[in-house]
C-alpha cells in the first residue's frame, strides 16, 4: 500500500474522532508529527505513516466511554488495554481493522489495523525528583506488561508458539495495567499543579510537557480535507519538539517509522464489535 493510500484512510478515521468529539464537546488536539504536519503541510508530513492526537484526561475518559456506540463502521475498532486484553499500552488507537498492519519490531497478538494514536494528558509533580520516580514508575511497569503480553522485536517459531497469554500472564499483565494508571491519574485532582504530560510519549520528559496556559486556547486549521483542532501555542509546543520545524530535515530521514506489513481485507466480514472484553 503507498503511502498516499494509507492516509486516505488514516483520514476516515481522523474524521471519525473529530465527529465524535465535536458531537460530545470532547475536546482533542494534534500533538507530536500530526501537529507539525498541520502547521507546515497542512495536512500529513508526507511520509509520516502514523497520526498522534492528544486530550487531556477528563475529555480522554469521557472519549474511551462514548466513543465505542457512536463509532460508524463495522470495521472500526477503540483499542484499549481493556477492550484488547493483548494490547499493552497505555493510549487509545482507532483501528480501521480491514486493513491489517503490522508494526516494524513490535510483534504482538494484538488487534491490528491501520491506526489513529490517541494519547492522554495528565498533571504530573512539579519537583524534579518526584517527576523522576513518576516516570521511572511509568517504565517499569510499561516494560512488566509488554514482557507478559508477550511483545517482541521480531517473530520467530518459538514465539509464535507461546504467543496467548496464560491465565497467570493474564491476571498479573491486569494487575499491572491498573497499577499503571492509578499511577498517572496520580496528581489530577491537585489544584496546585498547571503542568500536563504526555506519559506515553516517544519524546523526552520536558519536550511534551504542556502547561494549562498552553492548553487553554485552541484554533481551528486545514489538514487536508479535514478542518482539525490544534492548540494556539503550537509556535512554542513544536520549537521545544523540534526546533526549526519549518526546517525539512534532510532526505535521509524523510522515511516511514512504522508500517511493515500491509493486508487488505474484506470489509463485509465485519460486524460490530466494540464492547470491552
């Protein structure tokens, strides 16, 4: 599949989350890739293969609850860490699951499809020391889970021979999973703190830290077809990502991350099925 195609569908289903946003007041943001593609091509950075989209925790819970009746197509899927027992992060994806992908060095028996990233925003400590042992909190136990859900870099003949979970897998990758969210939910209600972060992000600590200033006020900008919501201090958001972003980095990295396989199904063989597990 070329590139030009996935984004045509990547975009169904960035219309589909802003459809169902708009109707529920939920508000989101572009963040990381997708927001530096909607600042500086109006749409997708051209071999970006991927599609980030932010919301702080409130609006991302109210998200995950509505969002599973008011998805429109048989073939879309919410994947969670609950309504996929096999999938072990921490973030949402909307899948659109007739097309079938799997991801370079993340083998996993997770559901697959072509996908929309949706992360959370949380409030995190103020104290260098405390926001240390939060995150170093984060990585252990995002590494616990990935063990037991049996995520691996590459597939061989004796992993796809241990690949479902066993019941004690699945008990303790449960454990852990509620563990990691009392964990970010940690500082929410503490009215004293005015700084969010991405737990799940790629990017390090401070480069995706967002204060409630910035999260205050968002606008509205083309991306492609679409009109999609960004946050108005996308200026300061991106130079802390990237510096000169308006730069094009050299042809070398102008590569796609994250797409390795491609199968295309039939999409009538689909039913509804976005119940939690």
């Amino acid at each position: 599949m070329k590139i030009e195609e996935l984004h045509k569908v990547e975009l169904d289903l960035i219309q589909e989350v802003v459809e169902i946003c708009q109707k529920n007041n939920i508000k989101y943001f572009m963040i990381g890739g997708s927001l530096l593609g909607a600042v500086r091509h109006q749409g997708f950075i051209p071999w970006d293969d991927d599609v980030d989209i932010g919301m702080v925790r409130d609006d991302y819970d109210r998200f995950l609850q509505i969002a599973p009746q008011e998805i429109s197509q048989p073939y879309y899927f919410l994947q969670t860490d609950q309504s996929d027992p096999n999938y072990a992060f921490g973030y949402a994806k909307l899948l659109d699951e007739s097309i079938h992908v799997e991801e370079k060095r993340n083998i996993n028996d997770a559901r697959k499809g072509v996908f929309v990233d949706i992360f959370p925003f949380d409030k995190v400590p103020t104290g260098d020391v405390e926001r240390s042992i939060q995150q170093s909190k984060y990585r252990y136990l995002n590494a616990k889970i990935l063990l037991l859900s049996n995520y691996r870099l590459m597939d061989t003949e004796i992993n796809a021979k241990i690949r479902k979970l066993q019941p004690d897998q699945s008990r303790k990758t449960k454990e852990y999973k509620e563990k990691r969210d009392e964990l970010v939910r940690t500082y929410n209600q503490d009215d004293t703190i005015s700084e969010y972060k991405n737990l799940a992000s790629q990017y390090s600590y401070e480069k995706e830290l967002l204060s409630e200033k910035e999260l205050a006020d968002v606008i509205q900008v083309p991306f492609e077809n679409l009109t999609v919501t960004i946050l108005s201090a996308y200026d300061a958001i991106l130079s802390r990502l990237y510096g000169d972003y308006l730069q094009l980095p050299p042809e070398s990295k102008q590569i796609e991350k994250h797409i390795e396989k491609v199968t295309i199904l039939d999409r009538n063989d689909f039913t509804f099925d976005n119940e939690i597990d």
